[in-house]
C-alpha cells in the first residue's frame, strides 16, 4: 500500500518532446509524492490509431519546432540536438525495433526501473543529440552497455525483443495508450481519486502540478537531481 | 523611444486558446518591462495558408482538448465554456466579421488599445463562455456597448468593418502572420535585440519569460491585474 499518486508516462524516443517530459518527470519523482511509471509504447501506432498526422507535417509547424526545441533544449538542460535528417529518422527508420528494445529491458528488469530509465535516455541521446543509428542491434548494445547493463543482460534482451511476446507487450501498451485518448507523446496519466487525468505534451507540468497538489519548480528543480 | 521589448499578440476570437493567451498577456503587460500590440488576424487565412489542419478534427485531440481548456480555465482564471455546437461556431458560422469588427474598432481608436482589447475580450465571452453569437452586427454591437463604446462610436465600426479598408487590413495582418511563421493562434513574437522570436500557443510563458529576461509568476501575477 502506498499513498503515493500513480503516473504513467508512456513515451517514444522518436519523440523529442517525450525526452523533455521524461527527463523533467525523472526529475519530479523524488521532488513530487510520486508513483512513476515508464510505459513505453509505439509512437507510429498512435498516430495510426488515433488518425492524427505528425506535426512535422506541416512546413511553417517544423520549423517552429525547431527553433521551439533548440529554446526548450536550453532552458530543460536536455542536450537536444536534432539529427541532420530529422525526417529520414523519424518516418523512415522509425522506432519499432528500438521500443521493441525498451520493451525487453523493462520486461527483464526486476526490483527497480533503472535500467528501463536509463536505455531510454540512451537511446534518446543516440537519436537526438549525437545523430547515430537506433534501428540495429549493435546500436541497442552500445546503448544499453551505456546505460549499465551486463553483456549477458545485453544479450538476453537482444534476443528477447524480436519475440512475440514482447512484440504483444508493446501493442498491448500502445492500445493501453489509446484507450487512454492518446493521439501523440508524450503523454503522462495521473491517476487521482481513481480517475485518470491525462496531460499531452512536456508544457503542461505546471497545470499537472496544480492537479496533482504539487508545486511547478520550474524544469530543472536542483541542478544535481539528473545526470545527463 | 522606449526600452520596452516590443510583444506582438496575433490572436481570433474563434480560438480559445487565444483567450488564454490573450489574458496572461494583458496581465503581465505592467509585471513585465514589455511593450504589448494587439494583432487581430484571422485564423481560418492561417490555416489555409500554413496548410495546417485544425486540431478539434482528431477525435482523441478534440477529447483531450475539451478536458485541457477546463482544467485551463479555472488555472488560469479565464471563464471559459464551450459552445454545446463547437464545430457550428468555430467551422460553420466563424470569425471573419468578427474579425473584421475588431479590426475596425483597433484602426478607429486613437492614444490607447483599451478599446480593442476590451471588445476583443467581450467577442470571446459571447463565444466561448455564453455561447452567443458573435457573427451578427447586432452581437458587435452589444459587445462594443459592454466594452465601453459609445453609440456613435460602434455605428462608426460597424460601417467601417465592410469596407475595403478593413477587409485588407485584416488580411495584412494574416498575411503578416504568415511571414512570422504561423501555423496557429496565439502566436506571440517577441522582438528581441531586433531578431523576432516566435512562440505558439499559451503554454510557452515561462519559456518566453526566459527568453525576454522576465520572472514567470504563473498565470495570474496578481489577481487584481486582471478584471474578467
């Protein structure tokens, strides 16, 4: 029993503003009387379910998220970088695999969500700061090998991603998602008196806050709370 | 000369995110060392010209934003309801007159923007908290009358807001919008060291804040500064 109000924050490390939100929510779980909880999911899948169109989409709408990412980088302290080809990343290469990836680390781990929470910002950062491949397997491997995870771990959840039954786990999340109301990411679920409360996007902490009873801090509440 | 930062507003009263924006705008206009202009420009011009679609259209979108304007309003202290015909008000009936209205209002009024600003407000309340209409000449005229204009005053705007002049000053400043960027309502740019910043929507404050050297203080600094 715990008296500590549930959040969901399902996410895509396709999506960069989904790294905002991860990394400000990670930062709030100590901060905030909180019950975090990483639910990865598939980013493609929402937007397909939803019948909603990538924001990109629109000339005037990418640009604007350029510039809004490069500000919002800056003043999250989260080292966003977009890749050279923003478009190849995101709607050719996709994130199927890599969320697949998520999946099996988060379904390994045991007593704890630290390896989960630490692939996922690895494989952020391979995406989003430092332009490198997050399809392959070798790039899951230097990435989880960042994040801390023994070579057998490594290979165990290399194996283990390809499966059916992780492959289910992660529509099973995403259609989660969805019946939630989801139509993008990142999307944070709280659950207060029972009812679940979403909130959309990395700009709504300090209205979630006033929700949750909980003071906004400003993005970056004590400068040693995240290592990135 | 001033050393105000100069913060233009480009907003329509159909949008009611414009109305948040709209309100924090005007209150922080004596908390921040800024020089704010009201830019009435129509909406629909933006979207067509943007090639950008409105967000109500995505059912999952159009839940969620239903949900996040109630929770905005009361935080924000701006008493918004929807019209029990959202889509009639907002695709079928408009805003051009009203737009058009405003304009006229802002092109006749002369040392202030009191005017504008309060006939802009009325126009918003009819829409998005009476649910009255805001497309007839007869609604421009009892919003002007509660916005303080005398009765020659408002037969002067309504004459004025038919003709050629108007029409193409309204359409200036969408096609000003558009050059700026925009793809929705609010947009707020910011001129800074003479470069212009953009920021879109009503949940970019505290980064604008940021951005322009001031304190953000939520969305109601005071609760005197604003009267509703």
């Amino acid at each position: 029993m715990t008296s500590k109000k549930v959040v969901e924050l399902f996410y895509d490390v396709v999506s960069p503003y989904s790294w905002l939100g991860f990394e400000v929510i990670c930062r709030y779980r100590k901060v905030w009387n909180i019950d975090l909880k990483f639910r990865p999911a598939f980013l493609g899948g929402i937007m397909h379910g939803a019948g909603n169109k990538p924001p990109g989409l629109v000339p005037n709408k990418f640009s604007y998220m350029t510039k809004d990412l490069h500000r919002a980088s800056k003043y999250f302290d989260v080292p966003l970088h977009p890749p050279t080809d923003p478009f190849e990343v995101m709607f050719k290469k996709g994130t199927l695999s890599a969320m697949r990836f998520v999946t099996a680390v988060q379904h390994m781990e045991q007593g704890g969500d630290k390896q989960v929470e630490q692939v996922s910002r690895e494989l952020w950062r391979r995406i989003w700061s430092e332009d490198k491949d997050a399809t392959k397997p070798e790039s899951f491997s230097e990435a989880a090998k960042k994040a801390g995870l023994s070579d057998s771990e490594i290979e165990k959840a290399l194996k283990l991603c390809t499966s059916q039954e992780i492959k289910d786990k992660l529509k099973h999340s995403t259609e989660e998602a969805l019946k939630y109301g989801a139509f993008g990411f990142p999307m944070l679920i709280c659950h207060i008196d029972g009812k679940p409360e979403m909130f959309f996007g990395s700009d709504r902490f300090e209205l979630m806050a006033n929700c949750i009873g909980e003071k906004w801090l400003g993005p970056n509440p004590g400068s040693s709370a995240s290592k990135l």
